[in-house]
C-alpha cells in the first residue's frame, strides 16, 4: 500500500504497490506516512528469518515459510516511485520481524543501514515446547496473562540487543489481541511494570518508540515520557489506502500534551 493525499496520487500508486507484492509474494507491503500535512511518505516491507512471518501460507508444519524479499526489486520500484512523484519525499523502510533473533539473516540480503528506516517489531514469542507463534495463537493454548508477560519480557531483550533498528514498533501488539471474551477487558495497570520496564529498556537503548495509531493509548506515550523515551514516530500501520494516516490529529494531540514535537522535517522523529 502506498500514499499520496490526491486521489490520482493514491489510484496510481496502488499500481505500484501491486506490482510489488506480485513480486515479493507472501509479503506485505506497508507504509508510514509520517505526520500530516505535509507530503513525506515511506514505502517499507516486512522482512522477517524463516518460520516466523505472521503472514502467507503456512507450510505442512504450519509455520510460515515466506519467500525472501527482492531487495532490488522493491528499491527499484521506489526509484521509479520518487521520478514519478517528485513532489513526494518518499523514504524506503523495512519493518524488521524479531531483529534479536535474525539479524545476520536479513543482514545478508539487505543493507539496513542504507534505508531510511528500520522498525523493529515483536510478532512471535517461543512458550514452552511450541516452536514461535503469534500471541494470538498462543492466547487460545496458554493462559493469556502467563503470554502478556513473555511478550512483555521478550520486547526487553529485543530492545537490550544490538540488532540493527531505529523504532520499536506497536509494542501493543499483543495488547490488540488480548482475548476480551475469555480474559475480560484489557487493563494495561496490570502490566505496567512489564510495559515500563520495556519501554526503559528501549529508551536507553536510545531508539524511538511508534505509536501506532491504529489504537491510541494515553497510557503508551505517559509510560514512556516516565520511563525517560525521548523520541516518538507515528504509524498508521495501514493495510489499505484509505486507512493511512488514521488517527494522526488525534495521536498529534496526544503527544503535543506531552510536550513532543516535530522536527524541523516532516520525516523525522518527534521529541521532547
Ligand atoms: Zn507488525
């Protein structure tokens, strides 16, 4: 999915994004459009070691076995994206699936450091004799406060690592998945000291925490000033054109009330 604030914009690049994903099959492509109104755009893939992609066919043993993504493919598509759009900033960026347990993995297909982003996200946890499932899956299997803690306990070690990302992304990742019928409702007071204790691992590891604006939690960006984090990004976390940006005035208003601000272009992060 790619973006652009003029409908033409947004038709035309959709072609794009098509072309992309017939070429990185099992792949998603995902973007970040940081900070409305002005025009900056990120183009970003999932890339994620074996057997761990929470998206694409699952294989015999039900895991997930993507494809490898065509890293040249996708530059050039951002290539001809920014000669096509010239008025656009537009970013290459990869969201980078458990960076603490497959760094050289990717690292040997794709040069992180010559992107313009990489987030870091948390998609799986390993609970017991179970290979890596996603928190959804072991909700169902496990009792869902025990996989609460485990998400919360691995998200310190991924962001103690030295793994090659600027952002910990949607570190409510589990959180959106939590089993309101079976558990009750969410309440984040329970976990705190697992959700601070992640954001001040991630803090001093000087990286930036996205608030993904898919939900907005006052609680995220409260705990995270407290725990000492100093830079923010915004992400829609968008699957479809019509969903980019959601949310973005709101989640504006949230983090000026804790005193963030932008930086002197639209595509850097915000701070305090
Ligand atoms: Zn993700």
């Amino acid at each position: 999915m790619v973006l652009g604030y003029g409908r033409s914009v947004v038709r035309r690049k959709r072609t794009h994004a098509r072309d992309l994903r017939a070429r990185h099959a099992h792949r998603i492509a995902r973007t970040r459009l940081h900070r409305a109104p002005r025009r900056s755009t990120l183009l970003a893939v999932r890339v994620e070691g074996p057997h761990v992609a929470p998206a694409g066919p699952l294989d015999q043993d039900g895991l997930v076995d993507p494809e490898w993504l065509d890293v040249a493919g996708f530059l050039e598509n951002i290539a001809r994206c920014r000669h096509e759009f010239p008025d656009l900033t537009i970013l290459a960026g990869v969201e980078f699936g458990q960076p603490h347990l497959s760094e050289s993995e990717v690292t040997s297909i794709v040069d992180l450091r010559s992107l313009d982003r990489v987030n870091g996200s948390l998609h799986t946890l390993a609970m017991g004799a179970s290979p890596r499932a996603e928190p959804g899956t072991l909700f169902r299997e496990q009792s869902p406060v025990d996989v609460m803690w485990a998400y919360l306990t691995e998200a310190v070690a991924m962001a103690n690592s030295s793994a090659y990302f600027d952002v910990f992304t949607h570190l409510d990742y589990a959180v959106r998945l939590w089993p309101v019928g079976d558990a009750g409702p969410f309440d984040p007071r329970r976990f705190e000291e697992g959700f601070r204790a992640a954001m001040a691992a991630i803090a001093s590891s000087g990286r930036a925490l996205e608030m993904n604006t898919r939900r907005l939690w006052p609680w995220m960006p409260q705990w995270w000033v407290e725990e000492g984090g100093r830079w923010v990004t915004f992400g829609s976390d968008a699957h479809t054109p019509e969903a980019l940006a959601a949310n973005f005035p709101e989640a504006v208003a949230m983090l000026e009330h804790f005193d963030f601000r932008p930086g002197s272009r639209p595509e850097e992060f915000w701070s305090r």
